[in-house]
C-alpha cells in the first residue's frame, strides 16, 4: 500500500507517510476491537467455568458488553487525588496504553503483511516489553498512596526478574533460527521436524522453553496467577486504585493488548505463527489464509491464559520470586547452553 | 525529514538532561534520565546502529534505570540537604564538566584531522551489507574475543562481590523448603490411633 501510495501523486515522501498512517490505523482500530473482544470472551470463558451465564444483557449474547463498559467509563468524571503528582498521574495510563500498542509495529499477521519487517525485531519487542513496567511504576508513585506505591514496588521487580528468564528464552529461539526477524523466525519453522510440523515447540530440545515461556509471559504480563500488582485482597486493586474513568480504561486497554501481544508471541515463536500445524498438502489447509491461522492460534493461547486465571490460586510473593530466579533463571541459562551447543554441531559437525 | 528528526531527539536529549539536574524532585530527575536514555537510542537508530540503540532502551532503559526509579522512590530524601549538597559540590562538578568538554574537542579534532569522518560519512553504509548484529558478532568473537570474555568476567565477579556484600544468614528462620513439602506423603504426616476411653493419645 505505501508503494501505491508513492506511486500516486502524493510523491515518495508524502505518500510513504500517509500509507505507514493508514497502515497503522489499520493495525491499531482492529486491535482496540479485539480487546473489547476478548474482554468479553475472558468474562464468558471464566463465568462458564465457574458455572454462572457472564455477561448476557446488552446485545445478543452479551456481545456489546464491553461497549457498554467503554461507554461508562467515557462519560465518568476523571478524578485527581488532590495529593497526586498531577502531570505524572495522567502520564501513566497513557505510557502504558501507547507501549502496549507500539510493540504491534513489528508482529507479522502474514508473509509479508507487517508494518515494519526489521531486522532486529525480537530485540525490538524485547526492550518494547520493557518499557511497560514505567506505566505501571508510574502510576503507583504519582497516585501518593500507600497500596497503589506497594503495587508499584511489586510490579517492578516482578517485570524485572521475568524480564531476565524471557530473554534467554528468546536467545535459544534465535540460535535456532539464526536470525532477530519475526517472519524469518516463522518461515524457519516450516517443515521443522523430519519436513512435518511447522512449530518449535514440538522440537523436544526446545519444548521445555514453549513452557517456561508461556507461563513467563503471564508473570510478564502480571495476569493470573502472578498478579501481585493488582491482588485484591491485599491491595485494593493494585496501582489502579486511584484512577478512574478514561485513564482506569486506558489502563485496561493496554493490559489486554499486551495479553494479545504475548498471545502473538508464543505463536510466532513456537507454534509457527501464521502457518498451519502440519507441513503435509494432503490437507488442503495451506489455502486458508495465514492470518487465521494466526488468530486462530492466539485465541488457543488466550484460552488458555483464561483457563489458567480461572483454576489458578495466586501466588505468593516469595513464591513468584523463588520461580523467576531459583528455576526460570537457570533453566534458560542452561538452555541457551544446550541449544548453542547443538546448534554448533548441527552446521560444523562434531569436533574431532 | 533524518535532519528533522535528528534536532528532534538531540534537542530532547540536551533538554532532559538539563531537566534531569535542575528538577528538584529527585523521582523526576530519574525520569528526565529515562526520556534522555530513549532520545539517544533515536540518535543511534539514525546513524545506522539500531542493535546498539535496541541494547540501550534494553539495557539502560528497561533494567538500569527502573532500579535507580525503585531506589530512588523508596528512599527518604532531605530535599533542603540536596540543595545545599548541589551550592558545595557545584565548582568540582563544574571541573568535570569541562574536563569531558575539552576531551570530546579533542576527540572531534582527532577524528575530523585525520580524515576518518569524511570516509565515513561519504560511504554510509552499502545496501545489502550483513546486518548490524552479525558485523558486531563477527568482531566481538573473533578480534575482541579477549576483551570481550575480560569484561565479562569483570561484571561476574562484580555480581558475586556484590551477593558476598549483601549476603548475611539469619539464624533461627524457618525457610520453605518446597521439595520438602512435595515429597512429604500422608503416611508421614499423620496416624490413626484408637485410644482406649479415658486415655489420652502420646504425641
């Protein structure tokens, strides 16, 4: 699209903004549907598992729930705490709505169909990701309240400490894939296993990282079991409790995006992103578009994400911290020692 | 539209560093800092050099400065104290200052007399040149392994300096052994008894 908009009379220039303006509308009003989305099919998938209807008023279904929500929550009064750090209190939601968005730029949906095919992607991602934690730490100082300061603490070293693990994660993917590009990432994975699976995860040497990743990527996002940032039960609702309307909404927009964006990158990294299960064409699956593919595996993951918020106890603090550093930590250290090590002799041979 | 955006982040650069000193809360000096950090990660993403600008927002950005936040903010700070300390220590910081001042002169002078800055910026870099990351890993594995592996062991040795520090055992806590609680069976744990009327049970 930007090449036909260069192409037009707009000119090279003008034309490769308007085109990477309208692509990024393109990504970015999809997704804030799909939030709202998958909002609604969060309610419903731990309403059934607890046995109650969920949302099932506005709409058919309860579909229009989450609008009704968004709805409210525009047409309430923002408040300040009088004692809030003013500017930095309305910072906070927006640092964590725009970071949860900006991470989009570089996820691929289909071969070819990304806004930005760069070659240092996943880094890219990685230090997108790390970012997150400002909105949130933000938030907890500037509210000038002790549970929302407490959450702020906890989010912190909790990012921190998950922040590690994640990363030699995905320096055991990228030894195996050779390269920091998502769609190479993904087209590496074709065929992977004897020309047969088009996923990572089913590699028994990286199966274990698939794992360690998925339930990393929940710390991560400090969703369930690990939301010590927002446990009611000791702190009110975290570093949310002083906000209210668009900025408590804002908040929840980039928390779901974010989910939606771990969602991704568990697919894109393991399970062979927009490519079909099985590299066989007896399956006449390769005519079905990549993009389904895609949602179809991200709504899997989301599932399970639901799944695990609504069984789950949570965890302990000491307990989230013992699991980052005393297991995730070493695990993936050695990991990254293994698959360097296989992959050194799968291309150069043993070393005799 | 590079010239644009280089004024842009240096502009934003000089500016919240200069925020970063003359902010009176210490909270959003630290946060001026951030802002500087991810402008220069923009300057180095325009000269080309997109892995050291993503190491940097990793790096600085994302691990570094959210520990100096968590300090920072945890820390009960005597902000009259902080403003007398700024008056006493302004002619040494004033020192250092000019000190970098006349090194980055020279370094410029340096680098423009003997005409490396003309070859360089004449070429740019070619189209279809390896990436970024396997220059870098090509060099550091190969020329600078030595350096590379010396500067590594420095910073473990750092890091186990720093637990030896901080480490102290505290008697007399009762830790959670999780492999313990486990591998512990019923069978272990509790018995059936049927005592006899009128007699207790021995424990």
């Amino acid at each position: 699209m930007t090449e036909f908009l260069q192409s037009t009379f707009l000119g090279a220039e003008l034309g490769w903004f308007v085109g990477t303006l309208a692509l990024i509308l393109l990504i970015a009003l999809p997704l804030m549907l799909a939030v709202a989305m998958i909002i609604y099919v969060d309610r419903k998938i731990w309403a059934a598992m607890a046995l109650r209807k969920g949302p099932n008023v506005v709409g058919p279904f309860g579909l229009l729930q989450s609008f009704a929500d968004g709805l409210k929550v525009f047409l309430q009064e923002t408040i300040i705490p009088s004692s809030a750090n003013k500017g930095l209190f309305l910072l906070a939601p927006i640092i964590t709505f725009t970071v949860a968005l900006l991470a989009w730029a570089v996820i691929p949906f289909g071969e070819d169909m990304v806004l930005a095919n760069i070659n240092i992607g996943l880094l890219y991602i990685l230090a997108i990701s790390s970012l997150g934690v400002y909105g949130v730490v933000i938030a907890g100082w500037a509210s000038n309240s002790k549970y929302p300061f407490f959450s702020a603490m906890r989010a912190a070293a909790q990012m921190i400490s998950y922040e590690v693990s994640i990363g030699f994660i995905l320096i055991s993917v990228v030894l195996f894939a050779g390269t920091f590009n998502l769609s190479e990432i993904v087209l590496s994975q074709e065929g992977h296993i004897f020309g047969m699976v088009n996923a990572y995860g089913l590699n028994p040497l990286l199966f274990p990282m698939a794992v360690v990743f998925l339930i990393a990527s929940m710390a991560e996002t400090a969703r369930h079991p690990f939301d010590l940032t927002e446990a009611e039960s000791e702190l009110v609702a975290g570093y949310q409790t002083e906000y209210s309307s668009m900025s408590f909404a804002l908040f929840w927009l980039g928390e779901y995006a974010n989910i939606l964006l771990m969602c991704a990158l568990n697919v894109i990294l393991f399970w062979g992103g927009w490519l079909p299960p099985l590299d066989v064409d007896w399956i006449p699956w390769f005519d079905i578009p990549g993009i389904i593919w895609l949602f179809g595996k991200m709504f899997f993951f989301f599932f399970i994400f639901s799944w695990v918020m609504a069984t789950v106890p949570r965890y302990r603090y000491d307990q989230l911290m013992r699991l980052g550093w005393k297991i995730f930590l070493p695990l993936s250290l050695l990991w990254v020692v293994l698959v360097s090590g296989y992959v050194m002799i799968d291309k150069f041979g043993l070393p005799l | 539209m590079q010239i644009f955006a280089f004024y842009l982040f240096a502009s934003v650069v000089l500016a919240s560093g200069a925020m970063c000193i003359f902010s009176r809360n210490p909270v959003h000096s630290v946060l001026w800092l951030i802002l500087a950090f991810f402008n220069a990660a923009g300057l180095m993403v325009l000269v080309g050099a997109e892995f050291i600008a993503a190491l940097l927002v990793i790096v600085y950005v994302g691990a570094v400065a959210v520990l100096f936040l968590f300090v920072v903010m945890m820390l009960d700070i005597d902000f009259a104290e902080l403003r007398a300390g700024f008056m006493k220590h302004l002619p040494l910081g004033l020192l250092l200052a000019l000190v970098l001042v006349v090194e980055i002169i020279f370094g410029v002078g340096a680098w423009q007399s003997s005409g490396m800055g003309q070859a360089t910026a004449a070429v740019g870099i070619p189209e279809g040149a390896p990436s970024n990351i396997e220059q870098l890993g090509a060099l550091l594995y190969t020329k600078y392994v030595f350096l590379f592996e010396a500067a590594g062991m420095i910073l473990l040795v750092a890091m186990v300096g720093a637990i030896v520090l901080t480490h102290r055992t505290r008697s007399g806590v009762r830790k959670q052994n999780v492999a313990n609680q486990v591998a512990r069976r019923p069978e272990d744990a509790t018995r059936n008894t049927q005592p006899e009327v009128g007699k207790g049970v021995e424990l």
